[in-house]
C-alpha cells in the first residue's frame, strides 16, 4: 500500500513539474509527446528506485534524476541548455534537500544509523512519500509567492543564468558529495546533525541565489534601460540641435536665416553696444539666371555667400533674400567694417575670371555704423544700410556709363 502511494505521488510531483515550468519557466510546451515520453522515464526511474526496491546509490540516483530532469526540459521545450539546467536545479536541490532532512531526523529521533535506514525499503518509502509531499506542497507556495516576471527577469539574463548555475551546482555536487554518510556502517550522529544543517543551507541557499539573481539582473535591466535612455537623449538633442540649425541657417549658403539676424540686432540695439551692418546685393543676379540658366545662378549666390564667410569670419552674416545677405559686427568700427567690405567686392569682381564665367559677377554693398546713443529701429537702420547699398551700385553704373 505504501509503494502505491508512493508510486502515485511520484506520478503526481513529476507532472507538476513538467506543467508547472510549462507555465512559469517556459510559457508553453514545444514537444507534448517528448514531454509525456519523459514524464514516463521519470516515472519508472521512480518505480525501479522505491516500489521494486532495487539498490541504487543515493549519489547515483540524485545524477540520473538530474539528467533526466534537465534532459527532459530540453527536448520536451527545445531552450537554452542554460534555463533548462538552471529550471532542472530549482526542483533537484530542494528535492534532495528536503529528502537529506527527513532522512537524517528519522535517524536522530529514532536513533537509527543512516546506512541502516537505506537498507530498509519501507523506512525509505515512507520518507520518500513525506518527501514527494512536502515538494509538491513547496512547488505550490513557491509558485504563489514567486511571481512569473521575477523568474522572467533572470531566465533572460543569460549572465544571471551562468552565475545562478554555478552556485546552485556546486551545492548540488556538495550534497551528492555528502550522500556517503548515508552508507557509512557506523553511527555518527554529530554528522546527522549536519546533515540537516546542510540540507537546510542548500535551500536557504536556492532563495538567496535567486534573490542575488534577481537583484543582478534587475540592475542589469536598469543600466541597459539608462543606457536606451541616455542614447535617445543623445539623439533627441541632435534632432533638436538639427532642428534648431534648420530653424536659424539657411542651407543653401550656411549664413544664417533672416529672423536670426534681426533678432541679433534687436538684442545688440536693446544692449546697447556699439556695432555695424553691412548691407549687401550680389550684382545682376536675375540676368544670369535668365540667360544662364539657374544653376549659375546657384553657383553665383554660393561664391558670394562663400566670400563673405571667408572675409566676416566669426560674425554674424544672414541671407536675407534671394540675392541679399546681411552681415553684423559688433564692437568693430567702420573702418575696419569697409575694409572687409572692400575685400569681398574685390573678392567677387573675380569670380567670372578665376572661374571662366560669360557673365560679369560683383556685390554691391553699403555700411551703417550704429553707435550706443543711436535712436533709430532695427528697420530703420537696415533701411539705411540699403539706401547706402543703392546710391554705391547707382554710382558704379554711372561711373561705368
């Protein structure tokens, strides 16, 4: 009667094994008849071992389950050898743990030497059924209090798996390495007392290497998500970085837009502070692309904005129409500002020869000094610079007349 209730426990502890990683460990069976297949195995291993009382070393025992376990996840799941190990130890060490317990209090309490006790098959099958009890017990408390998404973090580190394996690996050799007590033909009591210390760390032990995993890969969780974080703040600030050159350069030229330069001046004129502006036309622009075509009179625009670049290095030059830029300096006097000027209208009268244009290329420009006192507006003063910039082109033509 014993060795059928056994049997039938066992029947029971092996299936809820299997559905119970089906659930939690691997979300869903790949091989249903791979699993039944070792479900069976596991089965006859337990029969061979308790009803049919045939002698295999405890040792020899805890292997052959292990493998059968770990095998059985394998193939009935087709996962990482990994996961399937590591699954495969969660339910071996607290089996053979809680196995090593009862064992070892049987012997204490009823003064019964160890290697006596696995001589006797009833003895034996009656730990064995409080055994089998106690884990399918333990799986369902384990399964209540473990949520699903704390085994999920660590099943998907693959570093947290590695470190969880090693550790409950080495306690599962230790406790093996420990069954030789069990067939030494002397009483050694102090030693069945640690026998239950050791069976008690080993499952003290599974709980802190779970928690130790968790908490590892929790932070690992966390360091790659700071990590996404960081990389899409980067890319935010190059979005919004481009989005702010788009807003304030103009594409075509590099210079800055035109509400950039007015705002540059409405802030230097509410400072204050003594600056000048350069107004400035590129020459006969609308006749080369009519005769031309427009791609020389792109490239036209680009050697002039080019110029100016060159020669206002480090200011502020905006385009602030088809052929108009507008170029601001501070703290420059207008010496210094016509200097430059005169530099880039020399600059561009040379760029139908040094490039072999059929058109006559050159700028027009005109200055306007602003100094702290000035009473004039923003639009005030660029209207100036234009009128400045019409009479020099007016008299350039007349002269050329």
């Amino acid at each position: 009667m014993l060795k059928l209730i056994c049997f039938l426990l066992f029947i029971i502890y092996i299936y809820i094994i299997f559905t119970y990683s089906s659930n939690i460990f691997f979300n869903s069976t790949k091989n249903l008849k791979i699993a039944y297949l070792l479900i069976i195995l596991n089965i006859i291993l337990g029969a061979i071992t308790l009803i049919f009382e045939i002698s295999i070393f405890e040792a020899v025992f805890m292997i052959i389950y292990f493998l059968l376990i770990s095998m059985g996840f394998r193939l009935s799941y087709n996962d990482k050898w990994l996961k399937n190990i590591f699954v495969a130890f969660c339910f071996v060490v607290n089996f053979f743990a809680v196995r090593f317990i009862y064992i070892s209090c049987y012997s204490i309490l009823f003064k019964v030497a160890l290697f006596q006790i696995m001589q006797d098959y009833r003895i034996l099958t009656i730990l064995t059924i409080l055994t089998l009890l106690t884990n399918i017990i333990y799986i369902y408390v384990f399964k209540v209090f473990l949520k699903p998404e704390y085994i999920n973090i660590i099943i998907t580190d693959e570093s947290s798996l590695k470190f969880s394996n090693a550790i409950l690996g080495s306690i599962y050799v230790f406790l093996v390495i420990n069954t030789y007590s069990f067939y030494v033909e002397k009483e050694f009591w102090g030693i069945y007392i640690l026998n239950i210390k050791i069976s008690i760390c080993a499952i003290i032990g599974f709980f802190i290497v779970l928690l130790y995993s968790y908490l590892f890969s929790k932070l690992k969780l966390y360091v790659v998500k700071a990590e996404n974080i960081e990389k899409e703040l980067v890319q935010d600030e190059l979005e919004l970085k481009q989005l702010e050159n788009e807003a304030i350069y103009d594409y075509f030229t590099s210079c800055f837009k035109r509400d950039f330069i007015y705002e540059k001046i409405d802030n230097l004129l509410k400072d204050r502070v003594f600056f000048c502006i350069v107004f400035i036309d590129i020459d006969g622009l609308k006749i080369t692309n009519d005769l031309y075509g427009h791609d020389e009179g792109d490239f036209y625009i680009k050697s002039v904005a080019e110029i100016l670049n060159i020669e206002f290095v480090g200011k502020a030059i905006g385009r602030i129409g088809g052929d108009e830029f507008l170029v601001v300096l501070e703290h420059i006097d207008v010496y210094a500002t016509m200097k430059c000027a005169v530099r880039c209208f020399e600059k561009a009268n040379n760029i139908s020869t040094l490039f072999k244009k059929p058109y006559q290329t050159s700028i027009s420009y005109g200055v306007v000094e602003v100094t702290p006192d000035n009473k004039l507006s923003r639009d005030e003063l660029i209207k100036l610079a234009d009128t400045y910039m019409y009479n020099f082109k007016k008299y350039r033509k007349k002269n050329r007349k």
